[in-house]
C-alpha cells in the first residue's frame, strides 16, 4: 500500500548546516563549509627600558596603557665575565628568555645580576609581547659611607638623670646606594643602643635622681679645699673663713645635673667650731649662675645642728649651693660638718 507523505519525504530539501564559530572567524554566505579566519592583532611590548646608572641594580620602564602587572624575564646564557656579557648583548634578540618575576604591579625591579632582560605587560586582554631587550654589564656596586644620626637617651619619668647624646658619624658603615636606608636604620639603631647603655637613671626621695659620681657630685671650689660632697653621700666637713664685720661664704658646686621634676632636698649642717660669731646664715641656690631661691637660717643665735630643705625646680642643669654668714664684728673662722640628701 502506499502512502502519500512517501513522495513529500523524499523530496524534502538538503540543508547544509554549520554550527556557530567559537573563535572570531568570517563566514561565507554562499552557505558552503567554509571559515575564514581573522587576524587578531597583538599587544606590542613596553618600552622605556632602562637602568639606574653605572653599578645599580634599578630596572625601569614606561608604564603600559590598562596593564595590571608585568613579567621580568632573563636571558638564559652563562654570564661570567665581561665578555661572556658582551656576546649576550650581541645575541640579545635571539637567545632564549625565561621568566624570574611574575606580576609585579610597578615598573621597577632590583635585576639580580648582569645580563639582558626583557619585560611583558598583563593586561584585561592578555598578556603583550615581549619588549625590546634591556642588557647591562657593568655590574659594580659604587658603595657609598652611611652614618648615624644624633641619638639621645633620656630617662623614662618618673625615673630622672642626665640624658646621653652619641654624635653623627659614631657609627658607620660602607654599603651600595640600593641599601642605604637599611644601613642608615642600622647605624641609628647601634647609636641609641650604646647612648641607652650609658644613661643612668634613678630614682631617690622626692622623685628625684642619685646622681652619684660625677654627675651627683657636690665639691667645693679648689680654693677652699678638697672636699666631696655626694648627694646621699657621706658626711663632709665644710671651713668658713670670714674677715670681722663682712658677710661671705663658700660655694657647693654640682656637676652637671638634670631634672625633670621638681626634687626635694635636705641640707644639714652642724657647727664643728662652736659657738660661731655669725649673726646671720643663709644658703643662696643657683642654676647656671641664676638664683634659684634663698633659703635662710630657721634661727637666730642658730643651733649646733641647722637643716635647711629646698627644692630644686624641674629644668634645673647645673646647681651651685653657696653657704653665706655674716659675721658680725669678729672674724668667723669655723667647721660645718653635715651631709646633703634627698628629702
């Protein structure tokens, strides 16, 4: 039996098909099996390439429109010597690359060593060609003297004492420019370590420092004898010789001192030679020949045993004590014995 849809089937039309290109590509419209690729055009490499000077390791070149990063590469080849350098450089478009830094996102590198390089930029569309190379041979550090900065320890309040200062120029050290911020920390860190192994710090009654020998130490001017008188020190003997009807005294020098809080102190004084022909007493305090305060005998004809408490202010660098008498119509000719401390 036949069917009519037979001759329909057999008539029916043939479609020649080709699916959609996955690559840009140019169809023909004659609808026979033909592709036709495109060109794709290529990102040309960076340029600019260049290194820091004679000696430096900086390598450098222009940034690349849109890039993300850049990829270094090196030149394989042996480099030994100057002339294994040189043939580099004549080969320079020939020899083989290899990459030794990935992504780096600005355009500069530290170049291990001498050869020739090569630079790629990574962009949204891939990454470019490589550049022109870059060689250099002349890989001789200049180093360069890095020295320290002024670095000055000070003592951490409540703690007092004199600060230390080590010099620019303590600490130095020959290195290459690319490394002179790291040398330059180094040599600083090395100049506070020796300025805080020096400071002295402490912390006695009122807050105040012991100085101790040199800095704590209170002697009389070379005129009036030898004695030492140490803050929280030993006792000291102390010889005042005044012509009849004058007022004069001796003076208690410090060495340098340095406070940064005010420091309550105690001088107590007896009379050696008694009974004394002053009719009047008083201790003048001085900071660098400046009077600091006055402070006057509680007593009037005074006791064997006098004391008189002062402060000395925050700030103050270089104390004098002076003991002055007023002797009256009879010359003084006596002995103080007494100690100075920290109230």
């Amino acid at each position: 039996m036949k069917i009519v849809i037979d001759p329909l089937f057999l008539r029916r039309p043939k479609i020649n098909y080709i699916s959609p290109a996955v690559c840009e590509a140019v169809f023909s419209g004659t609808g026979s099996p033909i592709i036709i690729l495109s060109d794709i055009s290529k990102l040309p490499g960076p340029t600019g390439l260049a290194f820091g000077g004679v000696g430096s390791r900086r390598f450098t070149w222009n940034r690349y429109p849109g890039a993300l990063c850049y990829n270094v590469y090196t030149a394989v080849f042996n480099v030994h010597d100057i002339f294994s350098c040189q043939q580099l450089v004549s080969e320079s478009s020939t020899v083989s690359y290899q990459i030794i830094a990935e992504c780096i996102v600005d355009p500069v590198f530290v170049i291990p060593s001498a050869g020739c390089y090569r630079v790629s930029a990574i962009t949204p569309d891939g990454e470019s060609d490589l550049s022109d190379p870059a060689c250099v041979c002349d890989f001789t550090p200049p180093t360069i003297t890095v020295c320290n900065d002024e670095q000055t320890a000070t003592c951490t309040p409540p703690q007092v004492g004199p600060p230390v200062t080590i010099a620019a120029g303590t600490f130095c050290v020959d290195t290459v420019p690319e490394d002179e911020d790291d040398a330059k920390a180094q040599m600083n860190a090395q100049a506070m370590q020796q300025a805080q192994a020096e400071l002295v710090c402490g912390g006695g009654g009122g807050g105040c420092a012991n100085f101790g020998t040199p800095s704590g130490v209170i002697t009389e001017p070379p005129s009036a004898g030898t004695t030492n008188i140490v803050v929280n020190g030993p006792d000291f003997d102390w010889t005042i010789n005044i012509p009849g009807g004058s007022t004069g005294g001796q003076a208690l020098v410090t060495h340098p001192v340095h406070t940064s809080v005010d420091c309550n102190c105690l001088l107590k004084l007896n009379v050696s030679t008694y009974p004394s022909e002053a009719s009047s007493i008083f201790i003048v305090l001085k900071n660098d020949g400046a009077v600091i305060g006055v402070v006057s005998a509680p007593n009037f004809p005074f006791d064997p045993v006098e004391t008189f408490p002062f402060t000395i202010p925050a700030g103050t660098t270089n104390l004098t004590l002076e003991l002055n008498e007023s002797s009256g119509f009879a010359p003084v000719n006596e002995t103080w014995h007494g100690n100075l401390s920290f109230a």
